[in-house]
C-alpha cells in the first residue's frame, strides 16, 4: 500500500506510517488544497526528502479548481515544481484532477513528465487518453461503485488492464456498501470487485494485475520487496 502526504509538514507522520510495516510506502508532496502553504516550494526539498528508501512518489499534486482552496496560479507553480522533482527523482507522480482537466493536460503536454499515476480517476476521456499516452496509470476509487458513475465505468471498460490501479482515497470515499462510511485500506476490496466486474475478471486475478501494475510503477517499493 501506498500512503499519501498531503502537507509537508506531516511528512514525518506519513513516514512513520511507512517505516512501521514492511509493506507500506508513502510519498511526499503538497495537495493543489494545500498550496498556499507551499507558495516557496522548491523540486530541491521534495527531492531531498525522497532520498528515504521508504519513499517512492512524489504528490499528491495537482489542480482542484472545484474547492479552489488555493490560488490557480498558485496551485500550478507548486505542481511544477513536484513535476520538477518527478523529472530529478525519477519517482512517479501522484496526480489530483478536479474539474481541471484542460489545464491538466496543457501542462502535462508540455511537461511530458515521466510516468505517474492519475489518482482517484473522476475525468474525463480526454484526460485518461493523454494520461495514458505519456505512460500513466489510472486509479480507481470507489466513485466507481456508485449509482451515478457510468461514464467513469465506460472508461474503466476500455483502459488497458496494464495501467490499472485501485486505492481508496480514504477517509474519503468508500465504495458500496460502505458508502457513507469513513473509508479504510479494507474497503478497496469492494472497489477491485466492482473494477474486475467491468473488466470481466475474477476478483483475485485482478488483484494480481493491480499489484504488478503498483510494483512496476512503482518501481522503488519493488527494489525493497526482492
Ligand atoms: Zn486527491
């Protein structure tokens, strides 16, 4: 598993997180929310903390322009920067898209970042395409279980089974029949049933890919397995 930072000042939270189980991980980054805290932020420090074996991506970053909790134009320099430090690491990005993907994918397009991870997959198509293009994976949450979500299930139909990922962005989130409820690394079991459902897989076969997919992405945390 892969435990997210959201604010750099709880990195070493994060990290501790990681350090106390073999087989959990973290990455370090500043959410687009939390980007006016992060106005200063340089590739250099997330570089710098990511030096820990335990660390293996970089984010979450990315656009909400949903919530807007920060500045635009502040919330696109800070996910620059961590592309920047993606590029100098060469750690995978942990992507968040709300309500942004024209801007997402200009900057993508002209960042040509190495591959990342969508997380949390809620766009549309065109994102997904040029996300897939540049080499990403696409995560799944649980929004993938709810009523309303057949566009995003007609995207989940059509990914490659090679670029598929599941995660519960918990606390938020939970999937059917938790829904409602706050959501644990459990729950993502009723997440990766109801992707293997679309791609019409057996439950456990998908859970083999999804964990091939993480370690060759993720390919820092697959150095520490062997
Ligand atoms: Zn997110």
């Amino acid at each position: 598993m892969l435990t997210i930072n959201t604010r750099l000042d709880e990195f070493s939270e994060v990290l501790a997180i990681a350090e106390a189980d073999d087989a959990i991980w973290c990455s370090v980054g500043a959410h687009p929310h939390e980007a006016k805290d992060h106005t200063t932020l340089a590739p250099q420090q997330l570089a710098a903390l990511a030096i820990h074996p335990k660390v293996v991506g970089i984010g979450e970053t990315g656009l909400d322009f949903h919530y807007d909790l920060s500045p635009r134009d502040v919330q696109e320099r800070v996910f620059r920067a961590h592309i920047a430090a993606s590029r100098e690491t060469g750690l995978p990005l942990i992507i968040h898209a709300r309500e942004a993907d024209d801007e997402i994918i200009r900057i993508l397009e002209e960042e040509r970042p190495p591959p990342g991870v969508m997380h949390c997959f809620s766009s549309g198509r065109a994102l997904a395409e040029v996300a897939l293009a540049l080499g990403f994976y696409i995560s799944i949450s649980g929004i993938v279980t709810f009523h309303n979500a057949e566009e995003l299930r007609a995207i989940v139909r059509d990914l490659p089974l090679d670029r598929l990922l599941v995660e519960t962005d918990a606390p938020y989130l939970a999937p059917v029949p938790y829904r409602g409820k706050r959501n644990e690394p459990a729950f993502v079991a009723a997440t990766a049933a109801a992707v293997a459902g679309l791609k019409g897989l057996e439950p456990r076969h998908l859970a083999q890919v999804t964990s091939a997919n993480f370690f060759r992405l993720f390919g820092k945390a697959s150095a520490l397995v062997q």
